[in-house]
C-alpha cells in the first residue's frame, strides 16, 4: 500500500470516527433535553400555568434560537440549549393538559406521543443504515416550513380550523422530511456542529408531537 492509499485510509478512518462521535453526543444531548422540556411541561400541568401565547412563544422561541446559534461553538451554548428547549416544554404543559382534558384525552396524548417515538426513530434508523444522502431535500423543506408557518399563523389569528388542520398535517411531513435530512447531515458531513443537530432535532419532535396531537384530536372529536 502506497502513502496515498495510506493517507486516504486513515482519513476515511477519521471521518467515520468523527461522525460516530457526532451523533453519539447530539443524541445524548436530545435525550437530555428531551427529560428537560419533558420535566418542564410537567411542572406546568402541575401548576396550571397558562399558555403564554403565540406572540410571546414565537418571541422567546426565535430569541433563544438566535442565542443558542451564537452560542454554538462555546459551553455557554449548552445553557442556551436547555434555555430554549425548557422554554418550549413550558409552552407544551398547558396544551398537553387542555388535551389531557377531553373524555379520551389520555389516549390521544399518548397516541400522539407514540407516533412521534415511532416515527422518529424509524426514520432516524433508516437515514443511518441505508446512508443515503438527503441534502437535496433542503430547498423543499425551506419553503414548506416557511409556508407552513405563514399559513399556521394565518389560521390562528383568522381563527380557520380547516387551514389549521391542513398546516398540521402538512408539519407532520415536513418535521419527518426534516428529521431525515438533519440525520443525513450529520453523516455527510453538512452539519458538525452536535448543537445545533440536537437543536433541529429537537424542534422536529416538538412539531410532530404537537402536529399529531392537533390532529388526533380533531379526529376524535369528529367521531
């Protein structure tokens, strides 16, 4: 074997240990958060506290989003990470309680929280066995969250549950659409930074859950 074979061995070497080592610690820091915003949302079904609506959720969500990108490279970026997610389980408590509310609310959480279990680790799975590279997904997942969002919004201050749900069910493809991206990312080499692959991660999650809850919810009560 020659120097260059060589050198592209050990470099292929590092690689895969780099990346090993990525996703060990962004999914370690997802479990951590997820205990965290899941420990939060708790205390505030706990307290009753209300929901702190949209206008301040989507202020404290983008500033501690901005902070935590800024942050990123340094320890205070992991503070800035439980900050954000902690915040987001306080805004999940009183939804996940109006739910809990409803004569099979316990089953629709718990449906909700079991599809997002299963499709997030089904797909996360399958982006890392198969190493398929989903980068080109990134332009559609862009406009469509971006859509998503706009028309979301629309549906809240309109008050357009039909549009609401169309927004709900479109989240849930674009949060799977974006878990397989950000997992193909982390292998690829796009994104190194584990973060902001927990951050995006988790944001997913959050999505799904909150999207199937919406729409499991809506189904329920049809029937």
């Amino acid at each position: 074997m020659n120097y260059d074979s060589q050198t592209t061995v050990v470099r292929s070497q590092q690689s895969v240990l780099q990346t090993n080592k990525l996703l060990r610690n962004t999914y370690a820091l997802l479990a951590m958060t997820l205990g965290f915003s899941a420990a939060v949302a708790g205390v505030s079904m706990a307290l009753n506290l209300p929901h702190p609506g949209i206008i301040i959720t989507l202020l404290g969500y983008f500033g501690l989003l901005f902070l935590t990108a800024k942050l990123r490279n340094s320890v205070w970026g992991l503070a800035a990470v439980f900050g954000l997610t902690g915040f987001m389980g306080l805004t999940l408590g009183p939804i996940i309680s109006a739910y809990m509310s409803l004569p099979n609310g316990d089953q629709i959480v718990m449906q909700a929280l079991g599809g997002t279990g299963i499709i997030f680790l089904a797909l996360s799975a399958y982006a890392i066995k198969s190493e398929k590279d989903f980068s080109f997904m990134g332009g559609f997942l862009m406009v469509g969250i971006l859509v998503a969002f706009l028309a979301g919004l629309a549906a809240i201050f309109f008050e357009m549950p039909g549009l609401s749900l169309a927004v709900s069910a479109m989240f849930v493809l674009l949060m799977s659409g974006l878990i397989l991206y950000e997992t193909s990312n982390i292998i690829h080499g796009g994104e190194t930074n584990y973060i902001m692959a927990t951050v995006t991660l988790y944001v997913s999650i959050y999505n799904l859950f909150t999207s199937l809850l919406h729409l499991l919810g809506a189904f329920s009560s049809s029937d």
